[in-house]
C-alpha cells in the first residue's frame, strides 16, 4: 500500500509518495516518487501547471500544406529520378522541392533560405537538414548539375504522375506569355535569355526573359512552360512553345476527345494557324485585328444582327455569328459587342484625347510665341521638327483619325491648328469602340461557348499577376545571371504553381470557396507554439500548440492534415 513521506532538506519540506514490501522478513522500499514541496502539490491539485521558461513558435498553415501536396504526389522521388547525383547529401529533387515551397509561401534569396526555414515546421520534418546544407553554395551545386535537356522531362513526368492521379479537364487550355524585368548586366555575355524588349511592367531599360504558359481552363492547372528570350516577339515564340506543346500532349488528346487552345491575337500567323488546321486533335479560340477586317468592325453597335446573350457571364453582351474564310480555311467567326468593355474604351479615348490637345496646345503656344518674336533664343523649328513633334504627340491609339492638325508657316515659322473631328469620333463610338472579333474552327460549338472560352484568356494573366507579387510571387527574387540557372529558376517557379493549383483543388473539394491570395493569408496566420517547460531529471519537457483558429483555419488544417506534422 502506497503512503506519503516528508523529508526536511535545509529548512524546505518535501514530499514522496511511497510503496514498501517485506523481503525475509525485513522491510524494503518497493518505489519512490518526489511530489515535490506542499505549495506545487496544491497548484497540481488546482490544475495549474508550472510556467514554461520559454516558447517556440514555428510557421505550421502554408508549410504543412505545401509539403503535403509534395509528399502525396511524390514529387521529390520523381525529380530525384530525373537528376541523379551521387548519395551524398540531400538530393537535388530535395532542394528544387523546397525552392518550390519556398517560392509559393515566402520567396527568399538562396543565401536566405536557412533563416526562413528554420522557423517553419520542415525544420522537424527533415532533421538531415542543417545550416550548412542549405547554404547558397550547396543550392548552387545541385542546380548546376541540373542539364537544360533534362527540365522538360522532368516537368512533364510531374504532369503526368498528376494527371494519372487527378481528374483533370484537359478540353480547354489556355495559352499565354508574359516578362521578367531583370537586373542583369547589359555586358553579360553568359546570358542569352535575358535581352530588351517591351517590358509589360515598363521597364523598358532593363533585361527581360519571357515566360510562356499553358494553364487549364478548369481548375487553372499548368501543363507546360517554356522560358525564351526578351526580344523574341509573341508570334515567334508561339510557332516554338505550340511544336512542343503538341508534341507533349498529343497522346493525350484524342483519348480526351480534342483540346482547344485559347490564346489571343498577339500570337496570331499563317504558321501558326496551319499548325492547328489539321486533323491532329487540337482546336482553338482566338482573335483578330478590329482593322484587319473592316468590314466586320464597321456594323454598327445598335445592329439587329447584334443578338443578346442569356448566358449569366455574358449579361451586357451582344453578338453576331457568321463565316468567312481565314488562314486557308472556313472560320466561325463571332463578332461581340461588350458595353462595359465601350465604356472603359471610350473614357480612355477621352483621356488620351485630353492629353493630345493639352500638348498641342502647348505647342502651338510656342510656335506663336516665336512668331510674335517672344521666343527668340533656342534652335528655330522646322516644318520637319514639328511634324515629328505632332507624330510623337498623336502617337496613341485612333489619335491620328480623331484629331486633324493642319501644318502652316508665318515669316518661316511653322504654324500649327487642330481640331477634333467630331464625325469620325461618333463613327468610332459606333463601331470599334466595345467590339471583339472571335475566331474559331470549333463550328460545332455554341455561340455563347466560344465566347465564354475566349473569355477564359483571364485564367492565364491572373497567374501572371500572381507571379509578379512582391508579396505572395513566386519570381522575384531571381539572382541568375547564365541560361541554364535561369531555366532551373523558371522550374521550380512552375512546381509552386502546379502544387497551388493541387492545393486549390482540395480546398475546393471540401465546398470551400476562396481565392489564393485568402487561402495563403488563412495558412499563414496558423503557427505551432512549442512551450518548453523547466528540465526534471536531465528530460526536456515541452507541450506543442496551435494557435487559435477560426472555423476555415480549422477547415484547412483537416484537409491537408497538419495534426501529423506537429511536435510529439
């Protein structure tokens, strides 16, 4: 039978319990336990445990649920199938998995991948990983033995291991390209990628590298990538990416009953077009030039043949259907009127009008400032100067036609007047203003399907945005300056986004409805405290926590099973 016994040890009384037995006779203890002093007995008595001498907090939403997706589809193995390298150290599949991660929760420099990792719950997940071994030196090892020829087969076994897995729609994809502005030096001579073009962010003065991507329609999977030189223009590079997007997939596509590719008029050639005018199972969605074809820009806005649309994505549309020959064969050709699309048109015509008159009024000012002998220093203008001058300065789309300037000369000054053409305005409000023109060889197609599809071209440049976040991106950083770490760069970059996409998906299963840029703010806000509690016998006690949750967090930590990645 158990008793409690009291020991006096300098003036302090503490407790054990105790169990005792007779041996031959004789009275042994069987066992003793400290209990500690009487003021701790009644505190554990009470519930209250002893205070922890510190705390541990680690990243646990966005971790868990990236890893998550990485080990259930295996993604690591299949890399590591792709780059070999000898069994030493982590494995190459090992680090483009944790760029990936990385680049998709908190985008840091490889130099400051240990600092990030460190306070996120991967640091108990893997415990090979030290600082030393995510050092930039070490990530740059791996990266570098990765051969350009092999990226593409290794993204392609990743697609395929999902594919096989998921239920993915692969009827509808959408096509796109996008840039990089750069700060690679201008004398670089071991980067052919990065070169200068026109920069969709503005900064024409600096290196670009372009970025082409196939995303599905359904559920906004990417397919397939491709990254290209700076100043290749859209069409050129489509005639590339389309060859080997075609050759990728075409064992894919007839056992899903065709594919249709969206893309828009920048990638528009005879080339490219012939590519699909065939019998190879694929089919698109594009657009032409309004001035390309006149006579179908020129219906007016307010024609009957302009038919409302009842589809509830298209409620401020109208649309005329008919056929014409194009690229070497019968198109279906749909000609759309969009009112919200008129009215964001004709505000910025204004604008840009108000802009054109302020600045040829200004000029004008000058030349009659000259004329009148205000002005006299300064080179004299010419005719020639200030035609270039009203060039530059009507240079914006349907200025020429909207504003006519008339070039005279007094005392051989040159003399300038100019007006709105107030009918040619009305014209244009009429016909261009608000209009599409949709082609497609998918004649089977209802008129509201083709055009619900053009319209999915919003799937690819939403990514393009996401990428380009400072804040939740997955590009930026990007410290490269050859060709081949910049590919390598543009792999990983994609895995983030076919592991968001997966997440997504299972977050959409579960009935949850909510955007990226939510579902990264959700996770984020959910972290682990380890609260470390005073040692007893040489033994670390610690007690692991989550932080409060609200009823989503606590959705999404069921759905990718964070209770498994949490301290025992």
């Amino acid at each position: 039978m158990a008793y409690i016994t009291r020991k006096q040890i300098k003036g302090t009384t503490y407790y054990y319990a105790e169990e005792s037995e007779r041996i031959n006779g004789k009275t042994r203890r069987k066992w003793q336990k400290y209990l500690g002093p009487l003021h701790k007995i009644m505190a554990a008595m009470d519930g209250l445990p002893s205070n922890p001498q510190y705390a541990e907090i680690f990243e646990l939403g966005c971790p868990a649920a990236y890893l998550k997706i990485v080990q259930e589809f295996k993604m690591i193995k299949i890399l590591d199938d792709i780059f070999h390298k000898r069994s030493q150290g982590l494995s190459t599949g090992f680090y483009l998995g944790l760029a990936a991660i990385n680049r998709g929760i908190q985008s840091v420099s490889k130099r400051s991948m240990w600092d990030w990792y460190k306070n996120t719950i991967l640091l108990r997940s893997f415990p090979e990983v030290d600082k030393k071994s995510l050092s930039s030196q070490r990530f740059w090892d791996n990266m570098s033995t990765i051969s350009e020829n092999k990226i593409k087969r290794a993204w392609m076994n990743l697609i395929n291991s999902v594919l096989e897995q998921e239920k993915i729609d692969l009827s509808s994809v959408s096509y796109d390209g996008t840039n990089f502005y750069s700060f690679i030096h201008s004398f670089n001579t071991r980067c052919s990628l990065a070169q200068r073009g026109k920069n969709k962010q503005g900064r024409g003065d600096l290196k670009q590298i372009n970025y082409a991507l196939f995303c599905t329609r359904q559920e906004h999977f990417p397919l397939y990538f491709d990254v290209y030189e700076g100043n290749r223009h859209d069409s050129k590079a489509f005639e590339g990416v389309i060859d080997n997007f075609f050759n990728a997939f075409s064992n894919r596509v007839f056992s899903e009953k065709g594919m249709t590719i969206v893309f828009d008029k920048g990638n528009n050639s005879d080339t490219n077009f012939k590519r699909f005018i065939t019998d190879s199972g694929f089919h698109f969605v594009g657009s032409v030039k309004l001035d390309d074809h006149k006579e179908l820009a020129m219906i007016s806005n307010d024609d009957d043949s302009l038919k409302p649309l009842s589809h509830p994505r298209l409620d401020q549309v109208k649309a005329f259907r008919t056929q014409k020959k194009m690229y070497g064969k019968t198109l279906t050709v749909i000609v759309t009127f969009n009112n919200s699309l008129y009215s964001s048109q004709l505000q910025s015509i204004n604008n840009e009008v108000n802009k054109c008159v302020e600045k040829l009024s200004l000029l004008s000012l000058k030349l009659e400032n000259r004329i009148a002998g205000i002005v006299t220093k300064g080179r004299k203008p010419t005719k020639d100067s200030v035609r270039k001058q009203i060039a530059s300065i009507r240079s914006g789309q349907h200025m020429k036609k909207l504003i006519s300037v008339d070039l005279t000369e007094c005392n051989g000054i040159p003399r300038i007047s100019y007006h709105l053409d107030n009918a040619v305005f009305a014209e244009l409000c009429d016909t261009y203003l608000g209009k599409n023109i949709i082609i497609t060889d998918n004649a089977h197609w209802a008129t509201e399907e083709i055009i619900v599809s053009y319209r999915s071209q919003y799937i690819v440049e939403d990514i393009f945005k996401q990428m380009k976040d400072r804040k939740t991106g997955s590009w930026w950083p990007m410290f490269h300056w050859t060709d081949q770490m910049i590919r390598v760069h543009g792999l990983y970059c994609s895995i983030t986004l076919l592991i968001r996409a997966l997440m997504m998906k299972r977050i959409q299963n579960a009935g949850i409805s909510m955007s990226i840029n939510k579902t990264q703010e959700k996770l984020s806000e959910i972290r682990e405290v380890i609260n470390v509690f005073p040692q007893k016998r040489k033994k670390k006690i610690s007690q692991s926590v989550v932080s409060k949750m609200d009823e989503t967090q606590k959705r999404l930590f069921e759905i990718f099973e964070m209770e498994s990645f949490l301290s025992n």
